[in-house]
C-alpha cells in the first residue's frame, strides 16, 4: 500500500485533484450494497462509489424535488447579521444577502444533512464579491481519514486536517461517519426507477393487443407482404388481407399496472418521509385539510432544524474563517428570526389594539404593515365588535360540529 502524503503547499485544493467521468450504467440494489460495503469499512473506507450512486440518483425527480422543497422551505425565512454587540448590522446583512456566492455557501451547508459531510475552500477576491468558494468533490473526500484522493485510482491523497490553511481557507462541516439522509433514501429511489421502467416495457408490451395472422408461409411473396404489413401497422386498427388469410387480435392482459404503482407510491412516501418528515400534497384521494397542514408542521419542524444547524455552522465555522482571512470584521454572527406563528401572533395583536399601544416599527419589522400614523376616527368600537363577530362565528361552527345528526345518529 503506497503511503499517503502529507502536504503543506498553499495551492488551491481544486487544482490538484484530478477528475473522471463517471460511469454511466443502470444503478441496482446490488451497486448500494456494494457502495455502502465500501464506504464502512474499518480499514481504507472509500466514498467513491457511493457519491457517484446517490448523484446519478438525484436525477430522479420526486428525490430531488423533496430535497428542493426542504432547502428552499430552510432558505425563505430571512436573516440578520449581527454585531458582536449584538446588534442588527443592516449594511452587513444586505452585502452578504446581495452576493452569489455567499448564497450558494449557505444552499451548500444545508445539503451537508443531505450528504452527511462536506469540505469547502474559500478564497478571498479582493474585490466587492470578497470570496469564492469551490466544493471539493466528496467523492474524493475521506472523512474518517481526513484524506483528500489527488486521484481516485490510487491511495494517495492528501492530509487537509495538517495543512495550515485548515479552519480558515478550508473549512470541513458534518460527521465523520455519517453517510447523510441520501444514502437511506437510495433504496426506495432504486425501486421507484425500477419500478417505472418494468411499467413503461409493460405498456409497450400488453398497451396494444397483439395481433395474429393466419397465411399459408409457403407462399414466400405472399409472407413477406405480410411480414412488412404487420411492421409498418403500428397502432393502426386496420389492415388489407387477402381472401384466404385472417387478421385476430389476442386478449390483452387485464391488469392495469396497480402492482407497479403501489410500488412507485410506497417508495415515494418513504422518501418523502424521510426527507421531509411528511408526505407534503402528494396524496390527493386521500388527503384533507388536517393532514395536510399536520404535514407542514412537521417539515416546518425539520426546516428550523436545519436553520439552526446553519447558524451553529456559520457561526462556529465560517464566519471566523472569513475573520482569520480578513475578510469580514471579527465577532459577526448570523442569526435567523423567532419561529414565531406570525398568523396567531397577528390575531392576538389586533386584539390587544383596542385596548394598548403598539410600536408602529414593530408592526412594520415583524408583519411588513406600513403604519403612517393614527386615525382620526377611533377604530376600537369597530375593532371590537370584529373580534366579537369573529369570536361568535368560532363558537357557532364548534357547536355544529358537536351536535349529533338525527339521520344517522
């Protein structure tokens, strides 16, 4: 076994990785096992196969659209960057929102639960855009080895824990040992694939009844006409047969493909389950209200998660890298707003109008509402005749819905 090289030189990590095409071949059960078999191993654990499975994966649009939707749910609640005072830094906070790659560092860190485990380098530009990032391939990545492959065809790699540029240029997020929530999506994203496909030869094969024709094959001119007749019919429901033949068609196979499609949707709530805590307005037969919003909830839940992990990140990791680079000043910390519920938090402060005072700053921050001033008419007659009315039709639907109907007891 050749052994690893320690490097210690300033070029950039990127630059010295050499790249190959990834093979492009049908993706099975066998290529997960056979991938997870490789990246937990005790001695000379490997990733390779497996990053290049889970990316060939993420091709698969129900994966990759809840993935999607659980960043882009994590990304839509705004942010601060505050001071080491703790103060709102508003002109820090509109620079870092305004730059590309700032966020794209921040969609990158929210996938490291996706993937379990990322290495970044951060480069600074010295210009208005201040840095630029590069992700470095994770299948060249070894975590538990703190090795980066220069070349994945052999053993030796590089040591990005002993370089000087570690915590400041190269940063490391995630476990170690963790293989991330696409490795436990790969198996049900494996059947679903499968499944369509067995669905798709199936239609090919049972959609059109097959037809048969009845000839007398010794008439060699009279078989290849009808050879070339039966190709060029396609899915036309006719044809022109001589006196002596007979054109049938056989019984199609009644099954409508159910089989294949208890499959796909049993493998797409698993995934949906597992990267979304819930199965989102998916199921349309079965669904209501309740259900529904129960499931927002629980990705809701999962999206503060994640907000928090990137906070801890930014926080811990990447905001004193950009220090130590001179790029940002010291002690700025990223913090997102309360998970508050902002619709009940507008209804008890429209009820609280009649009676207090309310900062107009406050309504504008918190609910986006422009207060210009107060009204000449006082509104707390109307304001609490609304709350009554709301409060009425309230009482009056629980009270229907606790009575008993006389038809059906």
């Amino acid at each position: 076994m050749n052994s690893t090289k320690k490097a210690t030189g300033s070029a950039q990590l990127i630059d010295r990785i050499t790249r190959r095409q990834a093979y492009d071949t049908a993706r099975d059960m066998a290529d997960w096992r056979r991938a997870k078999r490789e990246a937990k191993r005790i001695e000379r654990p490997r990733r390779i196969r497996l990053v290049e499975l889970l990316e060939e994966l993420l091709h698969d649009t129900h994966l990759s659209s809840q993935v999607d939707l659980r960043i882009e749910r994590s990304l839509e609640r705004p942010y601060t960057i505050q001071d080491s005072s703790g103060a709102c830094d508003e002109e820090r906070t509109r620079m870092l929102s305004a730059l590309p790659a700032w966020g794209d560092l921040l969609k990158t860190l929210l996938m490291t639960p996706m993937w379990g485990h990322s290495v970044m380098e951060i480069t600074p530009t010295g210009d208005d855009q201040l840095f630029t990032y590069t992700l470095i391939p994770r299948q060249h990545v070894v975590p538990q080895e703190g090795i980066i492959l220069t070349d994945l065809s052999d053993d030796d790699g590089i040591h990005y824990r002993e370089l000087r540029e570690y915590g400041t240029s190269i940063i490391e997020v995630g476990a170690r040992e963790d293989l991330g929530v696409l490795f436990d999506c790969a198996p049900d994203t494996i059947y679903r694939m499968h499944a369509k496909a067995s669905w798709s030869e199936f239609c090919e094969i049972y959609g059109i009844p097959p037809r048969i024709l009845k000839m007398d094959t010794l008439d060699t001119e009279a078989f290849n006409r009808a050879v070339q007749m039966m190709k060029q019919m396609g899915a036309a429901n006719w044809a022109i047969v001589d006196q002596t033949e007979e054109l049938t068609f056989g019984t199609g196979v009644s099954d409508n493909g159910s089989i294949f499609q208890n499959l796909i949707t049993a493998a797409e709530q698993s995934v949906s389950l597992k990267v979304c805590g819930a199965v989102v307005g998916q199921d349309t037969l079965h669904g209501n209200r309740s259900k529904e919003e129960s499931a927002q909830e629980l990705l809701d839940s999962k999206c503060a998660a994640d907000r928090r992990l990137l906070e801890r990140y930014c926080n811990t990791i990447v905001l004193p890298a950009l220090y130590k680079m001179g790029v940002l000043p010291d002690g700025l910390r990223l913090v997102y707003e309360g998970e508050d519920d902002t619709e009940t938090l507008f209804q008890r402060t429209t009820q609280l109008l009649p009676h207090y005072e309310v900062d107009p700053e406050w309504i504008r921050e918190r609910f986006g509402v422009e207060v210009t001033g107060r009204r000449e008419t006082p509104l707390a007659p109307m304001l609490q005749a609304s709350a009554d009315r709301q409060q009425l039709t309230a009482n009056s639907q629980e009270l229907t819905a606790n009575v008993e109907d006389p038809f059906f007891g």
